[in-house]
C-alpha cells in the first residue's frame, strides 16, 4: 500500500524572465513502513525533491498524496494541522531548542497535540528507550554530543508516530561511530514500528541501512535499486556501483 504518491512534480524557481527548473516532472511511490533513500550529486535536486515532499516548500505544479489526501490542494491552516499530526522530521543541524531538556524537546509535538500527560509519560518512555537516551532527558542540549543531539531529534521525530518521517542528511554532522549508531537505531525503528522513513543522504554507507534507493539526476529519477535479501555490505557495493554510473562522488569501499 502506497503511503507517499507523488505525481509529475514540478518546483521551478526565479521569475519569468530568469526561470531556474529543479523537478522536472518527477513521480515516485513509497509503502508504507519502507526506508528509502533519495541520493543524487549536488545540484540534482534531491534536497528540494524532500522538502516539497515534506511540505517544507510548495511545487510549482502536479500532485503530492500523503494517506490518502493531496496536500498541494491544502491551504496553509490545513496543511499545519496535517503537518502536525502526520509528518515527522529529522534535520541535519538538529533544530532542537535549547532552552528545553532532552525530555521536553521530545515531547514538544504531543504538548503541541495535547496528549494527556500519562499517555505522553509513556510515549516517551518507550521511544528513549528504543533510542538509548534515557539517562540523558534532563541534559540540555549544550550539555550532550552531536549524537545524542540527533537521537534527541529522531525521538521527537518518531513519538508522535506520524504516517511518515523524513529524514534530510541526518548523519551529516556526525562522526562515523555516531552515524552508525543513529542508522542502527533508525533501522530498528523502522522494523520494530514499521515507521516509514524517506532519507536524503550523499553517503552510500547511510543509503545501505535502506531498503531501497532513488537515484536523482537532473530533476528526474536517474535509477532505483532495492536491496531485497542482500546482506547491508553487498548492498553498499550495489549502491557505489550505481552512484559510479550517475556520475557521483566516488568512496572508497
């Protein structure tokens, strides 16, 4: 069952005179409970690609169903309120506040939904727990490392289990042992709730930890290869090969 549709979508930017196209007419389906990931070179436009997905900005034209409903047909006030209830976000910079504790950054979407306080004590139990940050929920956030930062960040993302989480470079800021960790915790998440998890990354080590990946080149989708029973170390060689013939930076395996 499809829980993201997108339709011939289109996202130029400038005016009349000086017209910049990113999405050229790009559609794409993801499952529910599937971990994608969307990697492409610099200026392929993967990173508009998700936030016009994410409604963090608006298509120039064609459609994008999240659930069942078209939210390019949403108004502002609308959209919020799905926003709200049905969309979870991880961002590479973290955008926790930091005038709230661990704990009350995490909870921040259910006291926006007003969730009664034992339902929301338990909700965030079970997902601290998932994410190893328990002992850290009074800490401020100066007062915790990038990798915490980002488990805090992927907590809040996931309590409100909302019909799909993105996800935009979540390891960028992270150091190799903290990005492994996270990619861990995000995979177990994804089997353990069958959250639906949509990831943009320019690391083919990351981009492994997904069940699927989508090329973007030019504004359109380039290739896709899913990895089915493959083993996550054969998958990121499928993954480099594809990425050498898009034209993408090279790593070393």
């Amino acid at each position: 069952m499809a829980i993201l549709e997108a339709v011939s979508l289109h996202k130029t930017y400038g005016n009349k005179f000086n017209k910049q196209p990113v999405l050229k007419g790009l559609s794409l389906s993801v499952q529910k409970g599937e971990f994608v990931s969307i990697m492409g070179a610099s200026g392929s436009g993967k990173t508009t690609l998700l936030n016009v997905l994410s409604s963090i900005d608006k298509a120039s034209s064609g459609d994008i169903i999240i659930n069942g409903e078209n939210i390019t047909a949403m108004k502002e006030k609308q959209l919020a309120q799905f926003r709200k209830k049905h969309l979870g976000f991880i961002f590479q910079d973290y955008n926790l506040l930091d005038t709230l504790t661990v704990k009350e950054n995490i909870l921040l979407p259910l006291s926006i939904a007003s969730i009664p306080k034992d339902e929301a004590e338990k909700k965030f139990a079970a997902v601290a727990g998932e994410l190893n940050i328990g002992d850290i929920q009074h800490k401020y956030p100066n007062e915790i490392s990038g990798g915490q930062k980002q488990r805090t960040s992927a907590a809040r993302a996931f309590i409100h289990e909302p019909s799909i989480i993105f996800a935009d470079e979540p390891t960028g800021a992270l150091d190799s042992k903290s990005a492994s960790d996270l990619l861990n915790k995000l995979s177990s998440l994804n089997q353990n709730r069958k959250s639906t998890i949509v990831m943009v990354t320019h690391d083919p080590v990351a981009a492994s930890y997904c069940g699927r990946v989508i090329f973007i080149k030019d504004g359109q989708i380039y290739s896709q290869i899913q990895k089915g029973q493959e083993s996550r170390q054969s998958f990121f060689k499928d993954i480099m090969k594809a990425q050498g013939v898009l034209g993408g930076v090279q790593h070393d395996a």
